[in-house]
C-alpha cells in the first residue's frame, strides 16, 4: 500500500516507520514523506533512506487552507498515494480533505486520547496529576485529536517527571505502536463497528 507521511519537524515517528517498512514483509510502502516545512528535520532523514520528498509550504498559503491541501493532494496524486500517516504535522485538516481519507488517513497523538486532545500534553499530564500517560494511534475524524483508537500505550508519570523525561519515555511508546497500526491499516485489517475500530486478529 502506497503511503506517504506527512511531518513538520524531527521525524522521528517517521523515522521509526521507515524503519520497520524495510522488511519486504511489511504491508505499507513509504512511497513519500511531505512536510509542510521546508525546514523539518526529518525531510533530511527521509532523503537518506532514499525516500521521495516534498514540501508544500503551508506558510505560502496564508490561512488559505483549501488551497494548502488542493496543493498537497496535487503531490499526493502524483506520487499514487493511498494511505496517510500523520507524524508531528502541525496543521490541522479540513473536514472535506479528512472526508476525502476517511478510513485511510492515521495520526499519531501523545497522550492517551481522549485525555489531553492539543499541545502541550505532557506538561497537562504532570500539571493534572495523573498516573499513567502514554500515546494513541488512531484514525482521523473530522475533530482534531479525535477519531477510532487504533493502538494505545500506557507509561507511568514518575515522581519529579519533567515535561521532557516523560515525553521520552512516551516516544519511545510511539516508535514501537505507530508502525504495528499502520501495518493493520495497510493490510486491510481494520474494520469499524459502531464508530470503533476493530483490527482482525487481535484480542478485542
Ligand atoms: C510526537 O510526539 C507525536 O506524537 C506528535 O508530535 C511528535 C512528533 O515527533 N504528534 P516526531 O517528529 O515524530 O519526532
């Protein structure tokens, strides 16, 4: 299955879903990575694995964003692009375009949804008190953060955590659970009952 993933910084989700795409066995193929910064620091890692890259300036487009996306779907035409995963690309969506993906379009969110939706998540986390914290991997719905969990991973929230000790230990999470439900989606295994997705062939 034809996928791009779509960044605007590190990468190192991205990073993580090339990786496990090099095993000729994995379902998805990274087909390319499109950023919406020229200047994301995962373009630079993609080029080094050999993948195709684009940017479609989100900046140029002035709040326009029918525009922005008409222009990243032009891209995504051209590269034959059948699945999207989103990995730190920090814009939001239009309904139209996430209608247009729908069923085909996952996104990676570093809390466990519907906990702490937005940014920030780590220092409302600490700031809440809460125990556990982690990540969710789900598809995209027309609200933002929102939308049928697909995978999530739980991780305590130690005593005298700072913001970043903890986003550490939840990217080390999202490194392991984002390739694991793009590889369900791109192998057709997902279904939806009732608004919820169901993956073929894990425990419900
Ligand atoms: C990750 O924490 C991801 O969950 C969030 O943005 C961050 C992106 O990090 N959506 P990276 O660019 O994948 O390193």
């Amino acid at each position: 299955t034809r996928t791009a993933i779509l960044i605007s910084g590190r990468g190192s989700n991205m990073a993580a879903l090339l990786a496990a795409a090099r095993d000729p066995a994995y379902p998805a193929e990274i087909a390319l990575v499109l950023s919406n910064r020229a200047d994301a620091g995962g373009l630079a890692r993609a080029a080094e694995a050999g993948v195709p890259t684009a940017v479609v300036e989100s900046r140029g487009f002035r709040g326009d964003r029918a525009g922005f996306e008409a222009a990243m779907e032009r891209v995504l035409a051209e590269h034959r692009i059948e699945l999207i995963a989103l990995a730190g690309f920090m814009r939001v969506l239009t309904p139209g375009f996430v209608a247009r993906w729908e069923g085909r379009l996952v996104n990676i969110h570093p809390s466990l949804l519907p906990a702490f939706p937005g940014l920030d998540t780590h220092e409302r986390a600490i700031a809440a008190g809460v125990r556990l914290h982690g990540c969710t991997v789900h598809l995209v719905s027309a609200g933002v953060d929102e939308g049928p969990v697909l995978i999530q991973a739980a991780v305590p929230v130690l005593p005298g955590d700072t913001p970043a000790a903890l986003a550490a230990r939840v990217l080390e999470q999202e490194h392991r659970i984002y390739p694991a439900a793009l590889a369900w989606l791109a192998a057709g295994k997902v279904r939806l009952e009732a608004g919820q997705a169901v993956v073929e062939g894990t425990p419900a």
